[in-house]
C-alpha cells in the first residue's frame, strides 16, 4: 500500500489559519490540506506552529482568521467535544488516563452502553465494544484491567484505541511514539497502515525525522508560524528536511571541538544511596564532557541527584582538585562551582510562573547585593547578557517563562546557570524536548564551556547525542556502572550491549 | 503539546490595562458610589476612621501576603493578635495578677516577641517536620485561643498604662499613629518583598520549590521566615488593638484569618503561590474596609454585610479564574 494521497479525495482543508498570542504571531496564514487514506506529517521546530495548528483544528483554539472545510463544508469547532463529533480525534502527547478505572471504562468514557432502563452501565457490552476496538488494531490487553496497571507504553496504545473508537475520519497524532519503545512503535505503524486502507487521513507530529521517513506520504514544513511548503516524503531525504526547517544551513547536528586534558578536576569515589544506585566512581578531567548512558531507571539521574545534594548519598566522597568536598546541600555545590541542568525543566528546573528575569537570576541573585538590597541595575545587565549569550526568543525579560518555547526555556536554566559562573556542569538530558536549531547551540555551549578548562558530566538517552558529544562515555545499568567506553570505540551497538 | 506561547487571546492594550487595575477601578468606583450614597463618607473624619479600622487588618494581611505568595495558609492570625494583645496588656495593666507594670516599649517588645515565638512554631513545624500549613495553623488557631484565655483567666485585661494607649489613640501629626504604623510596616515588607532577595526567593518557592532548592535556594529557612513575619505582624496588631480599645482582649480577633485571605486573594494573589503583589493586597485591604465602612454608613445589617463579604471574595476568584481560562 503506497498512496502518495495525490489522486484521493481532500478530506480536510484550512485556508489561510492566522492566530496571534500576547505579542506573538504564531500561525501567519497557514493553509493545509489532508486526503483520504494519508499520512501527513507536519514538521517544524518547536514554536514553529504545529501544536497550535493542530488546536485550532481541534476547537481549543479560535483561528483570527481564515477557513476550515470538512468533506467539502465549512466548518468552525468551538470545543474538541465539537471536532470529535464531526469526526476528528486526537491521540496527544501527554496521555490522560484515569488509573482506577479498567481499560474499557476509559476507552468509553462518557458513552458508556446502558441497560435496558438506562440506569445502570451494561458491562458486558462495554467490554465487548473495548474488545473489539483493541481487536481492531491487534492489541491484546484485557479490557477489564485497570489501567495503572499498564505499562506506558500499553497506555498509549489504549488512548490509540480510544481514538479510534470514534471512528473519526481524521486522526491527529501528536508525538505517538515519545512514551513508547521500538516494538510498540512497529505495532503503531502496523495500526496505520491499517488506517490508511481505511480510507482515513492522519496528520502525524514527531520529532523524531526517521519515523516521518517511514510512516508518512507527504510532510507539511512550518517555519516560525509560516507556511514553509509540502512535499511528498519519497521525494526529500532527511538533511533536505532539516534544511527546510531551519532557516540556516546546518554542518552537522553536532558541535565538538572542545579538548579534554588528563588533570583530574572533579573525583568521586563510592559514591552510593540505597535504592537508587549502588557505589559509583568516576573522574572527570578539566576539559571534558563525561557521557553518562544507560536505560530509562538506571540510576544515572539519582547519581546526579546524589552529587549535587538534592538527596543524601549513604556514603562515599567527592574530591576537587583533589580536595574532599562535602555536597550536602544544592547550595553547597553552587558555592563550589558545580551548577545542574536537571531533567525536567517544568517540574524541577523552572518556576513556570515567573518571569525570564527572574528565573535568570534566581542562583546569582545573591550576588548583586548591595548591603540589604538587591543591585537592580547589576542584575538586569547579567539578565540582559545572558538572554543575548543564548539568544533566547522573548518579547522582554519580563516574559513569563512558561510563554517561553521548549528550546527558550532551557536556555533560560542554562542562562541561570552561567551566571552562577560555575566550572562544572552536570546536565540530564539537555536536549531533551526540544528542537534542532535550539540543540546545536545548547552543544556549542558545552563545547565551548569544556574548551575553557571547565568539566561536564551530560546523562542522556539518545545514543547519537552520547556518541556525539562525549570524551568518553561511562554505561549506568540496573543502578551501578557497568562500563566505560573511549570516544574512539564508541558505538551504538556497543552502548546498548553494555547497558542491557 | 504546550511548545507555542499559551498566553490569553490579546484583548487589546486598553482591557491589558483595565484589567491589571481592575482592583484600583474597583475601589474608585465603590467610593464613588459611596460618596453620593452619604455625604458623611468623604469626610475626613470618616476616612481617618476606616484607616484606624483597617490598619489591623492590613497588617494581618501584610503577613498573610509573604506566606501565600510562599504556597502556604496561616488561619491562626486571629489567634495569634489576641495572643500578642493580652501578652502586651498583661505588662501595662496596673491590675493583672502580681506582674507589675513595666515600660510600654519593653511591654510591647515582649508581646510581639511572643507572636513571633507562635509564628516561629508554625513556621517549624512546616518546613521541617513537613506539616502542611493548612494542619499546623488550624491547630495553632485553637492551641493559641486556648492559651490566650488561660494567660488572661478569659477575663479583659483593663486599668493599662496612659502611654502606652497612646499606641492606639495619639496621632502622629495628622494620621492616627495605628495608620502610621501601617503604613512603615507596609513600606518594610514592600522592601523586603522586591528590592532583597529573600523576597525574591518568596515568589521563588512559591513558584517551584523543587527548582528553588536546586538553585541554591533553602527553602525550608524562607518557609520558615513568612510564618515568623506572620507571627510577629500578628502580635503587632494585637498591640495596636488592645491599645485603641483600652483592654487586651482574650477573645479580640475572632475569625480575622478570613478577613486577611480575603483581601489577599481579592487583591489578586494566586493560592499556590508565586503570583500576587502587596499593591494588590493593600488595595483588597482597603476594598474590604470602605465596604463594610459604606455599608454601616447606610445602616445595612451586618448580616447582609457578610453575605456582600463572601461574594466579592468569590467573585475577585471568580474573575481571576475566567481570566486564566482563556489561557486555555
């Protein structure tokens, strides 16, 4: 089955989609169009305008101006409630599942059967219609189980399920993949397929480029809000669509030119916390960037944990310079130079809420004190350097944070940590979540920082980012360290040997 | 996926502007409406009155601001006034038991020092053993109640030193020196609150406390600090009470905890924290007092007077939830 989708019939149309936030221009004039039996996927930086596209689509959103037609009508959602009953689902990004309730009552919920007097819920028939749903795209999971028993990865599966038992026309998919594993992504592609022969349209957002290789017939590209062009996957390879994404020529993904030296800068030795990772030793030498592997739960965030004092370890020490260090507290390691970029910006690395400015200095402020008072004028010149050094998209340092893209906001935690004038860096996934422009210059910056005699200790996930942009690469698996790889032997396949 | 800014839909530079004064607005308009209503209202002897009544609470309410803006609660100000009060009393009163009538100053020191040991209790307890603030106060509203009336036998504490009801009654200048107070207190914590960094990392921990620790920030000592400030403005009231009324009064500030969320919350301070300012406060304080002052005026039960209370309470809520819905 290869529809290029150019013959079929147009399911769905918006013209000319305008929308403007606060004081920024986020849809300027997109226009798009899905046919029947196709995959569309829609590609962009963040901030680019997909999500925003997409809720518009939904009814979450109100577009400024332009039009939507569905099978040839005009129409406008004022509500998703709307769009779903005209016949458009969506599978989004965060799932939102009731954890007491069984597969079946989530996958119905709202449109439960009922007995013959309309009183009680008909059980029976509402496992069977979840059944034959999850038959429909060849899951097995039990309808009556309760979903906080599932497994992420069989909760996507279930939301999948859900939106498919709308039987919708068009599906939107929004990062399907991110929470699930390779097996499960075949299972999604296999669903898909089946979808398309279905006659269905789907628009497919991802991050991940390889997939929209392999899952879609055309790609729509957004640039900053704008329509960029469309064209069929089998004509464009994955450099030609980065290119379209971003306005600059990008030499390689990865920035490196950073050399380690042999001076041993920050030493830790059996460094353990019960549960969470068992006794750990590591150096890291001035110059480097230390990469930390392993699978989702190995420990490699609690060690980080444990050596900056956001948790007590249970025993061993940390040396700089070969002096021992006592990290009891977060405080401690800023005083000693060591600044953390933790995993998850939203919960841990930003006050949402606030200001740039004010998360920008929230480390340093302590340092613009002027007897009692704070300097303001000190303060707002590091604010002011700091949004020009990364180069972080705001309308004013007074922006809240939260207005902020997923690229710009971990700019703002970098920003809050060069301030802090740190000479260590420990940074969990920094490029996690956003997009590629963002994660050049997040690499540059570390690139540039290990140059200057300073040390970096990055955890990641994805293997190629490792790779990329490790000295050397220490593999975290089931809680210890369970090896070290140079720069020069590294491999894929050797990571994941050492890790699994 | 939230990538793309999920500001409000514009409504427009003017409504941006009405919208961040709505409370000024509404204040203006209510004075207005009050001054047609009764020509006795714009009289200064009325406004100087309204002052003195809401300088008590205003104060609460100062407190009230820092540990709100913190993602905490304090239902124990009440309690903690009437605590502060009778102590001062009991050191100015010619006729409590045998403790003999000391300096006002030093009488007034020891009452706020005990408000702010209460204060330093909750404060503690919260950030240390991890008791939720909504607990640890309501048990403080009751434990010092209690206390209160078993320092004081339940009775009033009356026969106190002339000076020291100058706290109360004197003026400074033209502003009645309760008034004057206020408005130093109103000052300091302004200063505190945005020109040091303790207050910045108020609004900080109220934000995120996860992110605020990993910057470096001890929460726990910042959590610590708004329950004494609370403590300590609490008993400051006390003081100036028992002085304006003549007695320290073991039952005085009954149900003033609601009073001083009210205003907080009508002047725009977020309930979990890290949202709101002291303007937005001062404003609710004042809002608060010139209705019950208008409505006293026109001789409207204060039955009537509590249900107009809650309304507006819900209704600043109300609006600010509309507000943050269209974020959607």
């Amino acid at each position: 089955m290869t529809a290029t989708g150019t013959d079929q019939e147009i399911i769905l149309r918006m013209v000319n989609v305008d929308k403007r936030f606060h004081g920024v221009h986020a849809l300027k004039g997109v226009s798009i169009e899905l046919r029947r039996g196709e995959v569309h996927a829609i590609c962009g930086e963040n901030g680019a305008g997909k999500s925003t596209l997409m809720k518009i689509l939904m009814g979450v959103y109100a577009a400024d101006s332009g039009d939507m037609q569905l099978n040839g009508h005009p129409v406008r959602f004022q509500s998703p409630r709307q769009a779903l009953d005209a016949g458009i689902a969506i599978i989004e990004q965060e799932l939102t599942p009731i954890p007491d309730m069984t597969v079946a009552e989530n996958i119905f919920l709202g449109r439960e059967p009922m007995t013959a007097g309309g009183l009680f819920v008909n059980y029976r028939s509402l496992n069977r219609m979840a059944q034959d749903v999850l038959a429909r795209i060849k899951v097995r999971i039990e309808p009556t189980r309760k979903m906080k028993t599932l497994s992420v990865a069989e909760v996507q599966l279930v939301e999948i399920a859900k939106a498919l038992s709308y039987d919708s026309d068009v599906l939107i998919m929004d990062e399907p993949t991110s929470a699930i594993g390779e097996r499960e992504t075949d299972v999604l592609f296999d669903i898909i397929r089946t979808l398309k022969t279905q006659g269905k349209g789907i628009f497919y957002i991802s991050h991940r480029l390889k997939e929209i290789f392999r899952v879609a017939d055309v790609v729509t590209i957004l640039r900053d809000g704008e329509y960029i062009a469309t064209k069929p996957t089998s004509g464009l390879d994955q450099d030609a669509l980065v290119n379209l994404m971003i306005s600059r020529k990008l030499e390689g993904q990865y920035v490196k030119e950073n050399t380690p030296t042999d001076v041993p800068f920050l030493t830790v030795r059996n460094l353990r916390r019960r549960g969470k990772h068992e006794a750990v030793s590591l150096v890291l030498h001035r110059g480097e960037i230390l990469g930390i592997y392993g699978l989702v739960g190995a420990g490699r965030s609690e060690f980080l944990e444990s050596l900056f004092g956001v948790a007590r370890p249970d025993g061993g020490e940390v040396l700089l310079e070969g002096k021992p260090v006592a990290h009891r507290t977060p405080y401690d390691s800023i005083r000693n130079g060591v600044a953390f970029v933790t995993e998850d910006r939203k919960n841990s690395g930003l006050a949402l809420i606030l200001s740039v400015k004010d998360n920008t200095t929230l480390t340093s402020i302590r340092k613009y004190h002027r007897g009692p008072f704070v300097n303001r004028r000190r303060e707002m010149r590091d604010v002011l350097r700091a949004i020009d050094f990364f180069g972080i998209k705001t309308p004013s340092e007074r922006q809240l944070v939260r207005n902020l893209s997923g690229g710009n906001q971990q700019k703002v935690v970098l920003g809050r940590w060069l301030l802090a004038q740190p000479s260590i860096l420990l940074m969990d996934e920094p490029t996690r979540g956003i997009d590629v422009g963002a994660k050049r210059e997040i690499y540059k910056f570390m690139s540039d920082f290990a140059n200057e005699g300073n040390g970096v200790i990055m955890v990641s996930s994805e293997l190629p980012e490792v790779i990329g942009m490790s000295d050397r690469i220490l593999v975290f698996k089931d809680g210890r360290l369970n090896g070290e790889v140079s720069r020069a032997e590294a491999s894929e396949e050797l990571l994941m040997q050492i890790a699994t | 996926m939230p990538e793309e800014a999920s500001a409000p839909g514009k409504p427009g530079k003017f409504w941006t502007i009405v919208w961040e004064l709505r409370i000024a607005i509404a204040l203006i308009i209510i004075c207005f409406a009050l001054s047609l209503a009764t020509p006795y209202f714009m009289r200064e002897r009325n406004l100087i009155n309204v002052l003195r009544q809401v300088s008590v609470n205003g104060l609460l309410s100062i407190g009230m601001t820092f540990v709100i803006l913190t993602g905490g609660i304090d239902l124990s100000v009440g309690s903690m006034l009437a605590f502060g009060g009778v102590v001062t009393a009991s050191f100015v009163s010619n006729a409590f038991k045998d403790i003999p009538s000391i300096n006002p100053f030093l009488a007034i020191f020891l009452g706020l020092a005990a408000g702010t040991l209460l204060g330093a209790i909750n404060g503690v307890v919260i950030s240390k053993v991890k008791v939720t603030p909504f607990i640890m106060t309501l048990g403080m509203l009751s434990i010092a109640r209690g206390m209160t009336y078993i320092y004081s036998n339940g009775m009033p504490i009356t026969d106190l030193d002339k000076t020291f009801l100058q706290v109360g009654q004197g003026y400074a200048s033209f502003l009645p020196i309760p008034v004057a107070i206020f408005l130093v207190a109103f000052l300091i914590a302004w200063v505190v609150l945005y020109r040091t960094k303790f207050g910045r990392y108020v609004y900080a921990v109220g934000g995120n406390a996860r992110s605020a620790r990993i910057s470096g920030i001890n929460v726990g000592f910042i959590v610590f600090m708004v329950y004494v400030i609370s403590g300590f403005l609490c008993a400051l009231a006390g003081t100036l009470l028992t002085a304006r009324t003549s007695a320290g009064l073991p039952q005085a500030g009954m149900s003033y905890e609601l009073d001083a969320i009210a205003a907080v919350v009508i002047g725009g301070t977020s309930m979990t924290g890290g949202k709101g300012s002291l303007i937005g406060t001062l404003l609710g304080v004042l809002l608060i007092g010139f209705i019950n002052n208008g409505l006293d005026l026109l001789s409207v039960s204060s039955y009537y007077q509590q249900v107009c209370k809650g309304m507006i309470i819900v209704g600043a809520v109300m609006l600010d939830y509309f507000q943050s819905d269209s974020d959607r």
